[in-house]
C-alpha cells in the first residue's frame, strides 16, 4: 500500500510538470504575439495619416452683414498658445489626466493594461486610462463612446499624432479643446466664462477648479455641482504636491479654499444667437470645405437677423414669468426663401446648450390643426362647412372616445369650420379628422415635410404625435409662401479672404401645395384674433387682438405639458413653445407670455412694412356671410368676408 501511494504521488507530480511546462510554452507564446501584435500595431499607426487641423480664422455674418461671431476652427472657442496659458493649469491638468505625458509614445501601456483587466471583468468599458494625447485624438476626430472599436481608433491615432508633433503642440491643441460645460470649449473661454479673466492670469485654485470640470463636465461644473467641484480640486492639489509642482504649504493653503464664480461670456450671451451659432457651425463642419480653401480665413454670411433677434430678447424680457423653470424655444422664418431669421434653444445657454428648437419632440395640440384643415379644404370643404358642436362620444374600432373642448365648453349647435378654428374647437376637428379618414392627415404632414414619428390614430387631430418647433414652422411657412415647398436655409454663402465663392445657396423652391387652398385656410387662421366670432367662449388670439395693427394668419396650442403659438404673414412665420424640460404640468397663467411675445416681435419685425398681406388668387372670390353659421347674415348678424374656391361655393349660394 505504502508503494502504490508512492507510485501514485509520482504520477501525479509528472502530470503536474507537464501541465506547468505547457502553460508555461502557452504563456510565452502568448506573450510573444502579444508583443508582435503590439510591435505591429505600433508601426501601422505610425504609417497613418492624421494632423492637427491648421488654425483657421472664420467670421460669420448675420443677413445684414453685421458680424456677430469669429472663430478659430469650426468650434466656437478661443484658440492660444502654449505660453499663454498658467503653468498651474498645465501642471494640474498634467498631474490628474497624465503624469507621464513627457515621457510617453501617446499611451500609456501600464495603465492601459490595468483598465483593460477591469473592463474585461466587466464586460463592458469602465475606466479609460486614455492619456493626454488619447484625448486630444478623440476630441479631433471621435465621439465619446465607450465601446472596443472607438478606443483602437483612438490609440491609433495617438501614436500617429506622436510621431509628428512636438509634446508642446499636442498639449496645447488639447487644452485648447477641451469641454467645459455651459458651452465652453478650451482653457482659454473657460477662463473668461468662470473667473472673467485671461488663461494666463488664473491663480492656483481657479486653475484646478478648472482642471476638475473635463472629467464630467456636468457632475463637475463649479455652477451646478460646486460640492463635487470642490471635492475634485482638493484632489487635483493633493497629486501636485505628490508630483512636486506645490509645496505642502501651498496645498494646506488651498485646500477647502473657495472661488468666486464669474459664469458669463460675452460670445454666448442670448444676444449674440448661441443657439443659432451652434447650428451653422456644425453645417459648416459637415460642408467639409478643403482647408486649402480656408487657408487664409473665410468669412460666412448666414441668414441670422441680429435686429430680430434683439427683439426677441427684448420681449422675453419684458413677458418671462420671473423666477420661473419654464424653458422656452422660438424658432423665425422668412416664408419666401426660406432663411431662418432667428432660432432660440433655450431660456438661458449658458445654462443649457441644449436647442429645443430643433431637437426637443413634444406634442403640438392644436397647433397642429391648420394642416388637417387644409386637408380638408383639399377633399372639398369650405371655410362654410359645417358639423354639430356638442358634448360626442366616438366610436372607434369597438373603443369609445371622447374628447372635450377646453373647460369642457361646447355651442351645442351646427358650426364651420372658419369658428372651429378661431376658438380651437375640438368636437369638429375630431369629426372633420374621421371623416376625412385618418390616414389622409398622416399623408398631409409627411408632404408638409414632418419627419418625426406620425401615429395614425383619432387623437391625431388633437395633435398628440410628438413633433419639433422646427417641423411645426417649416410646415407653417409653406402655407405661408402660398404652396411652395420651402426648407430652412441657414447659409446663403461662404467668401474666402481672397474673395473666392467657396459655397451658395441658391435653391429655388417648387410650387407643391395648391396656391388657393393656402390662401383660404391662411385668411381662415386669421379669424383667432376676431373675438366677434365667439359664441360662449373666447377665441384662441383674443387676448392679444387689440396689440395687432397688421393682419396675420396665426394658430396657439395647448396640452398639460406644452403650449405653442404660430403665426405668419407673407414677411416671416415665427414660432414659439414654452414648457418644463421634465414631465410637470404648466399651468394656464403661466403660458400667456408667448403670446405676448409673439404679438410684439410681429408688429415690431413688420412695423415699417406695407407689403405684408396676399394677393387674392384668381380662381378664389370671398363672401360676406356670418362666418359662425356659413350662411348668409341676417338682420344685424354678425357678417364677414369668407373665402372660396370659384369652382367650390355653397349650394345655397347659387
């Protein structure tokens, strides 16, 4: 027994041996591709072909040549050198990004390797271990997604971008790309914004107060999260000390230390149209213009109208129900050409950059109504047509329906649709939607160039599909031009310094939607401002009447969450929405303001124009009629001027 257990150890003992002599061949072999890999890796991307973008000058001009932007590079930011920025902030930024920037190829294989076991653990991308030239890389050319593929290409082009700049020129491209929240891109803006001073001139808290924000710009803004700021900072200063770039006497002094926050920058001020800027610098990224073209600066007339745009300002000044969360989003065209006049994201941009003009969907109400009407008025209705206005439950597809009227107030008699629109009625819109079909206004706002998700449903009409300030105008402005199929225009054209036309937008517009259906439902919408129509509620424009001396053509909007109103004549189709980012309820006092803002930058946009109302089409005619009943006033009834296709009058008319 005593040899047999003998015998069986030494098996044992050998198959261990074994087993530990393969591991250790599997272990070298690894090991050695891993190298050849890495060797390979490294050469290929030492052959790739990626540069630092040139410092490029632009200038952007509003419709009126008026500057209102100048730019180093397709970003809005300040660009500076090297030297002119704090050996503080280079020393803090070096300290918690890359203590080992000098000393490095663009990665850092250690902590490269560390980050790559934690994410392996994972499963997913968790800690980054990017280096300073990493994140130079990815700001230039990547997104900031966190997935295998992005991280390679972003390795790639570090080791490329090592291989032809100095440690100087990528660290100072870096810190001059950098985001800093509220908008702001490089130390330099960052500097202005936070502490209203230059990059050169920050004392060593305000650098690594600065230093905290790139990590989670929200999470460590100094203006939203000021504890976590300030958690961070003390962090920055304690590893300077480690690295030597402070004393142990300076980092006492300056731990828990405060800062007083500027939080302005000129470039950014709603005055100056942030949100506007925003969108015609990414078109003019996505142009892709050589640089051999902007080697000497470019100058880029836009269609912003700075005049407007000040007025805008000026109104929600004056109307914005102080101390109030509500956001708001305008959006301004010109209906003949479709430039866009002014947009506005946003109550505040330095607050949020975020542009709810173009980006945010929400329910438009009944601002949506002027296209199922003109649906209408395609499949033969009038501004005479009539149904029943009463308290209706729908039968729809075996479900009932039942929609009311605002404060549950109904005429309880036959109405057209020339009141149904003045007061917003809902029982009509219903009928008219149903019996039209539902997929015919489905149709209609797809053709109007709607591209957001349409649900073909009853509720349709009511507008409950989700839609953008920027969809809702443009739709509006080709009613406005009378039928032709106008897009927003942003650029009308980009000059070099030499004078070479590098790009024009000279895009004619086709005739798409009927000239006289246009016409009738824009005199149609007009009738929100004529309280005359009223039976037992006012309507929808009522309250801002007595501000219009010109005639415009208009149509507001309402749900618990969003309140809208659009309006046009033949000069601009302005825009405005007002609401609360998250989901809470808006009250009816709170929402007044837009119409008080849209009636001032209307009389004020077209205060010296004469030319502002259509001509009347040849194949229409307009008929005094009582425009409640559509039929013929009698006695002392209220009459007005409702307006016909030649080829589609009343019966009774005949």
């Amino acid at each position: 027994m005593y040899f047999y257990l003998i015998y069986e150890k030494n098996i044992i003992g050998d198959k261990m041996k074994i087993i530990l002599k393969i591991t250790k061949y599997i272990f070298i072999i690894f090991i050695f591709l891993c190298i050849s890999f890495f060797f390979v890796f490294y050469h290929y991307s030492k052959r790739l072909n990626y540069t630092i973008p040139q410092t490029v000058n632009i200038e952007f001009y509003d419709a009126n040549g008026e500057l209102f932007l100048t730019l180093n590079n397709q970003s809005k930011k300040s660009y500076i050198q090297l030297e002119e920025i704090s050996q503080d902030l280079i020393n803090a930024f070096i300290s918690i990004e890359d203590k080992n920037f000098y000393k490095h190829n663009g990665i850092n294989p250690w902590r490269m390797a560390g980050a790559l076991l934690s994410n392996i653990k994972k499963g997913k991308i968790v800690e980054g271990a990017s280096t300073i030239t990493q994140q130079y890389a990815r700001n230039l050319y990547l997104n900031n997604d966190k997935n295998f593929k992005r991280k390679i290409d972003e390795i790639m082009i570090a080791i490329n971008l090592e291989t032809k700049y100095s440690k100087d020129e990528i660290l100072e491209g870096y810190l001059n790309t950098i985001y800093f929240d509220h908008g702001i891109y490089g130390v330099e803006d960052a500097s202005h914004f936070y502490f209203n001073k230059k990059a050169s001139d920050l004392t060593l808290i305000e650098a690594v107060t600065l230093a905290s924000i790139p990590k989670g710009p929200i999470y460590y803004s100094p203006i939203k999260n000021p504890e976590n700021n300030k958690e961070r900072r003390n962090i920055i200063l304690e590893e300077m000390s480690k690295d030597g770039y402070i004393s142990k006497e300076t980092l006492q002094e300056n731990l828990n230390k405060d800062v007083t926050i500027y939080g302005h920058l000129e470039k950014n001020d709603n005055k100056n149209a942030p949100y506007f800027q925003d969108i015609v610098i990414q078109l003019l990224e996505d142009l892709s213009i050589p640089y051999s073209s902007l080697d000497k600066g470019i100058k880029v007339y836009t269609t912003l109208d700075l005049k407007l745009n000040e007025c805008i300002q000026k109104a929600i000044d004056k109307y914005y129900p102080k101390n109030s969360n509500l956001e708001l989003a305008i959006y301004a065209m010109n209906p003949k050409t479709g430039a866009v006049l002014s947009v506005i994201g946003g109550y505040n941009y330095e607050n949020s950059v975020y542009n709810r003009a173009t980006k945010s969907l929400r329910q438009p109400g009944s601002s949506i109504k002027p296209f199922l009407y003109f649906t209408a008025l395609e499949n033969g209705f009038t501004p005479a047509t009539t149904f029943m206005s009463q308290k209706t439950d729908f039968y729809v597809d075996g479900e009932i329906y039942s929609p009311t009227n605002y404060d549950d107030i109904y005429p309880n008699r036959d109405v057209t649709m020339a009141y149904a629109l003045a007061v917003s009625d809902n029982i009509y819109a219903i009928k008219t939607h149903l019996f039209l079909g539902t997929d015919k206004l489905v149709k209609t706002l797809k053709d109007f160039g709607f591209t957001s998700e349409i649900k073909n449903n009853t509720s349709l009409a009511l507008g409950t599909s989700e839609v953008t300030l920027k969809e809702l105008v443009t739709g509006y402005a080709k009613i406005a031009s009378l039928g032709y199929d106008v897009k927003p225009k942003y650029i009308n054209k980009i000059v070099s310094n030499s004078g070479d036309i590098l790009y024009e937008n000279n895009e004619k517009y086709e005739e798409r939607f009927d000239n006289a259906n246009c016409y009738i439902l824009a005199e149609t919408m007009t009738n929100v401002f004529d309280n005359r129509l009223a039976i037992n509620i006012n309507t929808t424009g009522a309250s801002i009447a007595a501000k219009l001396s010109k005639k415009y053509a208009a149509k507001s909007g309402s749900t618990d969450y969003d309140n809208w109103m659009i309006g046009f004549n033949k000069n601009i189709v302005l825009g405005i929405w007002t609401g609360y980012d998250e989901a809470t309820e808006v009250k009816n006092s709170q929402t007044k303001y837009i119409k008080n803002i849209w009636a001032d930058v209307m009389e004020e946009y077209n205060k010296d124009s004469f030319d502002y109302w259509y001509t009347q089409p040849s194949n229409v005619i307009g008929i005094e009629l009582n425009p409640t009943t559509g039929q013929i006033a009698k006695g002392k009834e209220y009459k007005k001027r409702l307006y016909f296709k030649n080829n589609n009058l009343p019966w009774y008319l005949f």
